[in-house]
C-alpha cells in the first residue's frame, strides 16, 4: 500500500499528464484498430474475403476467417482447416495448402480426407493432383469402372519420384512410377470429397504450377486451387459500394442480423458510404461520446 501510494505520488508529481495521456490515447489506438482488417499474415484481403465476422461477405465469412492473431487465413470447411497461401481476385482461386499433402521437401501418409462443403462459394479450381505410394499398377486405378490416372502426364510421376523425401512415404529412392498416379483434373465425390482412401493411395501432391522448371518438382508451386464464385448473391449495389469503400482505404463489411452493407474505415469508424464521407450517418459518433474521458484537457 505504502508503495502503491508512493508509485502514485511520484508520478503525479512528475508526470501529471501521464494518466490523461493514456485515457486520451486509448480510445484513439482503438479506433484505429478497426474490427476489420486489409491484411491477414502477408495476404491483401478485399471483398468478398474478411478477416472476422462482419468482415467482407457474409457468404464467405463462415469458411474464409483469420486466424485470431492475425497471421493466417483459413479455410474450414467439413472436414478441417485449411491454411491459404495466396488469393488471385482476377481470376477468383484460392490455393489452399493442406497439411496431410505432400510436397517434393516433405512426403506425408495423408491422414485425412479433403473435403468442401455443398453449400460454399469454393469448388475445385485447376490443380494436379498427384497419387502416391498407390498399389500398382495405377493404370488399372478406376473410380466407378472409369481409370483416372492420365498417362500423358507420368512425367510427373517420375520427377517427383526423384524427391528423397519419398523414403517418408516407406517408398525405396527411385521408386517404381507405376505406384503414382497423375491424378487431373481431380474430381470430389458425392460429398464433396477427395477420398484417397478409397483409391488406396498412401499420400497426395497437387501442383498448381510447374513454375519455369516443369522437371523440377523443388520449383514447383503446391497447394490445391480452389475458383470461387462471386456475385451471384450479391448483389450489384454492394459490388459498387464496396468498390467505393475500398478505393477510400476501407474495408467492406456487413452488419448482422440484417447483413446491410458496411464499410469499415481505418480510424474505427463506420460508415454506409465510403471513409471520405464518413462522419455523416450517426454512426460516427464513436469518439465523441462513449469513449472520451470526461475532463479538462490541457490542450
Ligand atoms: C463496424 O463493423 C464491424 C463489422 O461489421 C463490426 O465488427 C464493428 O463492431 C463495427 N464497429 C462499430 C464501431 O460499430
């Protein structure tokens, strides 16, 4: 208590502003801290993608958040959670980079079934799959009496057999190509899933791109391409006010329960419009009631 009380004295006596500084300054660093954010990790998130709930579309919102802390997009779907490494807004994909596939640095048994829900914007964009460490020959490979391994790509098959890594999969080096499969253009059953189990195939690469170095399976780009369909719900007011929202620097949101448009502006505030204009609708009264400290400012 008594040196509560001292720790107290000193700093009103030598900074008495100190306590009027942090009240003023903390409703200010929370209003530039707006609930949604422009980035996630090192990914430019704009619509239709968000960062949390009321952030972007309300269509994508539930499978596409940020992980808490801000470092990661995932997207969840039934059967887990899924990392994305990079979103492209011109063509609509996604890559998603599942931790059960395998790539040419590191070869895992693939735990789990990839799967996306029926009813989510995702559908399986242009990746190729690659089966490995399968029971040979692949060629006899069928899924309901059709084959699915495409023996004009067994290239691939061969190239990534020259990863060491094969040796985690109980592979030899240099194993025999008719144990993979160049499995494209890949194709989720009836619910939506990849089941490599029931191929029998121990793991899975997919390659989105071969990159300047199609022989190389180091240089290759993994992950599994994911298109997303925008729009069709949305309708064209928001798709030009959110247009507006983000040329101001904003980020578009939406407000629960109705999910009317908002556009979430860098200092904190709300807005129906664009951040140019956003102390006219009522919802800019953030700072100017609650949040300010009562008292003399010395100013
Ligand atoms: C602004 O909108 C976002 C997204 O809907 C919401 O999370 C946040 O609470 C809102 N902020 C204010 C100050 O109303």
């Amino acid at each position: 208590m008594l040196m509560e009380n001292l720790v107290s004295f000193v700093l009103q006596s030598f900074f008495p502003h100190l306590l009027l500084i942090i009240l003023f300054t903390s409703p200010l660093t929370l209003a530039s801290d707006p609930a949604c954010q422009s980035t996630c990790g090192s990914l430019q998130i704009k619509f239709p993608f968000g960062t949390g709930y009321g952030c972007g579309s309300p269509r994508f919102q539930p499978y596409v958040t940020c992980k808490p802390g801000g470092d990661q997009l995932l997207l969840t779907t039934h059967t887990g959670s899924y990392p994305v490494s990079s979103i492209s807004y011109t063509t609509s994909t996604i890559t998603i980079n599942p931790s059960d596939m395998s790539t040419c640095t590191s070869m895992h048994p693939c735990s789990s079934i990839l799967g996306l829900d029926w009813t989510s914007p995702f559908q399986l964009g242009p990746s190729t799959f690659i089966l490995v460490s399968c029971p040979p020959p692949t060629s006899s490979l069928t899924l309901k009496g059709t084959p699915i391994c495409d023996p004009s790509y067994a290239f691939l098959c061969a190239s990534i057999y020259t990863c060491p890594a094969v040796v985690s999969l109980g592979l030899p080096l240099f194993p025999p190509t008719n144990t993979c499969c160049v499995y494209s253009p890949g194709n989720l059953n009836n619910k939506g899933e990849l089941d490599l189990h029931a191929l029998k195939c121990d793991g899975y690469a997919s390659v989105v791109s071969l990159g300047d170095y199609p022989t190389d399976p180091s240089q290759w780009v993994y992950g599994v391409a994911l298109k997303y369909i925008n729009g069709v719900l949305d309708n064209n007011i928001i798709e030009t006010q959110c247009k507006a929202c983000e040329m101001s620097g904003g980020v578009c949101g939406y407000a629960p329960p109705s999910n009317s448009f908002v556009c979430v502006c860098k200092n904190g505030y709300n807005t129906t419009m664009d951040c140019y204009n956003n102390y006219g609708d009522g919802q800019g009264v953030f700072l100017s009631t609650a949040s300010l400290p009562t008292g003399d400012f010395p100013i």
